[in-house]
C-alpha cells in the first residue's frame, strides 16, 4: 500500500504521527510521509490515522494507484484510483 498526504489539506494536527510514526511525522506545521511504501506492518495503524484525520487529508492506495491529478487554482490535487 503506498501512503501520501495532501499538503493542501493537511491542517498539521499530528493525529497521523502520534498514531502511525513509523510513516508519518509533522514537519513546520504539515504531516510528512517517511516512506510512501507502506510496510505490511504498519498497514492496520495506517489506515487509522487514514481515518482519524480531522482534514481527510491522507490518501492510500495500491502501489501504482495514488497519482497527482492535477492543479486547481494553484493547488494540486490528488486522485486514488
């Protein structure tokens, strides 16, 4: 599974580090990927932090499947397909 945050959206509340570090970090007021290969094992804890983001700002997706889409009024924008 592959892990991205929209910086866009990201509102940098940290509830994605506290419940996955071993993926996500907070740097200068956004969330971070630390890897965007999600281990196997991180997979369960990644998908809660997926779900407890305030700003749904998390985007998972099979290897191959989360690509930028685009820009809209100067911000990317994100697709899982």
């Amino acid at each position: 599974m592959n892990a991205l945050v929209r910086q866009d959206a990201c509102r940098g509340c940290g509830s994605c580090s506290i419940l996955c570090p071993d993926v996500f970090r907070v740097e200068e007021g956004t969330a971070k990927v630390m890897t965007v290969q999600v281990a196997p094992s991180f997979v369960a804890s990644c998908c809660a932090a997926a779900g407890k983001c305030p700003a749904h700002a998390i985007v998972l997706g099979k290897a191959q499947a989360v690509m930028l889409a685009g820009r809209q009024n100067d911000k990317p924008y994100w697709v899982a397909l």
